[in-house]
C-alpha cells in the first residue's frame, strides 16, 4: 500500500491542424493516504476523469508528475484498478468466467475459480455466477465489474462515475456496497461523481475542482460517523458548503457562455436538491 502523491501536474490537448490548445486543468497538487476514500468532485469539464486516467497510466500529464509511493506512473500497472462508469463485460462470458478472465495468466484454473466466487460473494452476486452481462440489471453489472477489478487485487481502486447511469435507488444500494467493500478491504479508493451528497456519503476527503481550466479550488474533510445520515445537520451544513462553492464556479463558466444574458436568478434553477453539478450544464 502507498500514498498517491499528485505533483503540480496540467493537462493540455493540442491541435495541430488547428495550431491551438486546450488546457484542461494545471497546477493539480495534492495527496491521497494510503487507505483513504477520496472524491473528485466538479462540474463538467474540470478534468476530474482525465486526471483519474492520469492516475491510472491511461494519458500522461503534459507538465508535473504522479507518484504512487516512491514510483512515476508512466503505464497502467496492476497496483492501480478501474472500475469505469460503463461495465464493459464480456457478452459470451458468464459472470464468473468475466471476473476470472483477467486472474488465468497469474494462477491455476480452480485457484482462478475460487478467487472469483470470493468477490462475487462480497459484492452479493453468487447466485448469478452462471448468468451472462444480457441478464443482469445496470446495478448488477457494475458490481460484476467491481467483483472483476479487485479479484486482480489492486492496492488503489479508481472508479469512474460508476454509478452515474443509474436510478436512485441502485445508486444508493451501491453506496452502501462500495462502503462496506472499503472497510474489509482497506484499500485506498478514487473516486469521480458530480453529485455532492453522494461524495459526502462515501469519502473522508473531497478534492472540490472548479473549471477554466481546470484546479484544486477546495479540500474538505468529512469528519462524519459512518454510517451517514443526509437528513443529519451536520451532513446538511457541509453540504451547504460545497453546493455554495461549486455555484460560484458554475456561475463563474455561465457568465462567460452567456454575457449580458446571464441572469443569476435563472442560473439558480440550475442547482438540484440531489445536489449533482452534473445536470444542465
């Protein structure tokens, strides 16, 4: 296990055809406790998957550097997994033979097989091991998908809006499987959402993001007891707290959009009682 340790990285696109570039987010710095639940959290736009691609090996930061202990990612590596916000199953597999793809090169058949039903057991899943991706729920899916990332045993799970195409009520069972994931397996979780109480209900920290481009404008802890309650006054306050700083960066990206139309009693419509800055914009 390690700290993940972001280091003054940006993130610029560059069109060559075009001579013009884009810069997605700069002077990102931060650190992520070995063992700690962590949330990205912003509007679109701010970068939050790029710099969790980043983390994973899947781009390369144009300036600064990620170190996961004393190690420069540089590649996708098998101490890094992700769970995307699309499962992304295998359609002629079962749900056992999907999660025991990624383990035959690494172990014997029946070892491969046992560590498979282990996951999909802490995921509540080993009732449908014979089923196949076409018969599962969206919910369903994604927990095949979390079962299959940490049967490779990775030391940081990123997950990737995993549950932001998903009704209210799965989402909020997920929470709750995710949680009880990450207290018996210790490891350390990132974790992108736009969706404020969601980020409150799961994290120890949230790394709040602004836009244009893309940075760090606020860290919260969040020094609640598990587990959390929304209707709770403090939950309520430090929602209130970031919903107010996320308006401002919202409002900040509106204005600049819309100039002289910008009105700020319409841009109020704008912010959910969920609390999710991924709407409308």
């Amino acid at each position: 296990m390690a700290d993940v340790i972001i280091d003054n990285v940006e993130k610029t696109f560059f069109d060559k055809e075009n001579k013009s570039s884009f810069t997605v987010f700069k002077d990102i710095t931060t650190e992520i406790k070995s063992g700690e639940f962590v949330s990205l959290l912003g509007p679109s736009g701010c970068g939050k998957s790029t710099l969790l691609n980043i983390i994973a090996g899947l781009e390369q930061p144009t300036n600064g550097i990620i170190n996961v202990g004393t190690k420069k990612v540089k590649e996708p590596g098998p101490d890094r997994g992700v769970v995307f916000q699309e499962s992304a199953l295998m359609p002629w597999l079962t749900v056992l033979d999907n999660v025991m793809f990624g383990l035959r090169k690494k172990m014997k058949k029946e070892e491969a097989k046992e560590r498979a039903k282990y996951f999909l057991k802490l995921v509540h899943l080993s009732k449908f091991i014979d089923s196949y991706p076409h018969e599962l729920s969206g919910g369903m899916k994604q927990r095949v998908s979390i079962a299959r990332t940490l049967a490779l045993d990775p030391d940081i799970l990123l997950m990737d809006e995993p549950f932001g195409a998903l009704d209210e009520q799965t989402r909020s069972m997920l929470h709750k499987e995710v949680q009880y994931i990450w207290e018996k397996t210790q490891k350390t979780i990132v974790f992108v959402t736009h969706n404020i109480r969601e980020s409150i209900l799961l994290s120890d920290r949230i790394v709040l993001m602004g836009t244009r481009p893309g940075r760090i404008v606020e860290i919260f802890d969040v020094p609640l007891d598990r587990p959390r309650k929304p209707s709770s006054k403090q939950f309520g306050e430090l929602e209130e707290r970031i919903q107010q700083k996320l308006a401002r960066e919202i409002e900040k990206v509106m204005r600049e959009e819309m100039g002289d139309d910008y009105n700020s009693k319409k841009g109020a419509l704008l912010y959910h009682s969920d609390r999710n800055m991924g709407n409308n914009i």
